[in-house]
C-alpha cells in the first residue's frame, strides 16, 4: 500500500521537510512557519477584553401623533406609513381605506399590503385560499427612498447600536 496515504510511510523520513524547516533549526515545528511569524508569544487571556457596556436606554416616550385621517393617536408606529398629502404618519388601516376609496376594485378582487411601502390590487380566484393569486395594480403608497422625518424621531427607541 506504498504511496496510498495509508499505512506506512517509508518515503517521508522527515516531516519537516516539507515547509523548509529542518531539525537544526527549531526544536518545534511551529517556531518557524510563515503563519506564526505574526503570532504573539502569549496567549490572549478573556480577562484582559475590555468588559461591554449596554447602550443606556432613552428616557423619552415614543410619541403618539394624531392620524390626520380618523384624528385617533397612533400606538404602533412601526407599522404605521407616511402620508403623501401632509408628510405625517397615518395608520395602516386608514392608508389601505384610503386606497380602497382612491381605486377602482372589482368584487372578486382585495388590496393587500406587499411590502416595501407598496400595496396591490390583486385578484383572488379562491377566496378560502389566499395564497393563490394575481396582483392586477401595484400602488406605490411611500417613496422608499425617500425617509419621513417622523421616522428619524422614532429609529432611536429601535435600534440602539
């Protein structure tokens, strides 16, 4: 089974031959490996990592605006969007009533939200099974490139680091 990679091995007397290193060199096959030059002489300790510190947490309370559509306060903004009309933020059901009264919408079809600011008029062939259907009109309800202001005051009760 010479040469296998198995068994016996007959042909490499040495292993240190292979990166260049000889006996007379180094007492250790990782003294001299090009890997290692950079290596440090100790061997890092979890001790010495600086301890992390949580980010301290807003005092401020997330603010409710009114909806200027129903003038109700809006409790989750995060699923609220913006108004084209006046820039505020409007909830997601007035947003879609909005729509529902603005489009023309067959009987058999819906608008429904497909995400990234954007809702769809869409036909469904089956009513108990949603999963199956064809978008007929795509609305473009928000710019997603352009960010509501309102948002900005809100990002920092989200996402702190």
């Amino acid at each position: 089974m010479n040469g296998s990679g198995r068994g016996e091995n007959k042909n490499r007397k040495n292993w240190r031959h292979r990166g260049g290193v000889s006996a007379e060199k180094s007492d250790s096959p990782y003294q001299n490996n090009k890997k290692n030059q950079n290596r440090p002489e100790k061997k890092a300790h979890f001790n010495n990592r600086p301890k992390w510190v949580p980010v301290p947490l807003l005092t401020t309370p997330i603010p409710t605006p009114l909806c200027p559509i129903c003038n109700k306060p809006i409790r989750d903004l995060s699923s609220s969007f913006t108004d084209k009309i006046s820039g505020e933020a409007i909830h997601f059901d007035c947003a879609r009533k909005r729509l529902f009264d603005s489009e023309r919408v067959d009987t058999d079809d819906t608008i429904i939200y497909l995400g990234g600011g954007r809702f769809g008029i869409v036909f469904l062939d089956n009513h108990q099974n949603i999963r199956v259907f064809k978008i007929k009109k795509i609305i473009e309800f928000e710019n997603k490139d352009d960010r509501a202001p309102w948002r900005d005051n809100i990002a920092d009760h989200f996402s702190l680091t």
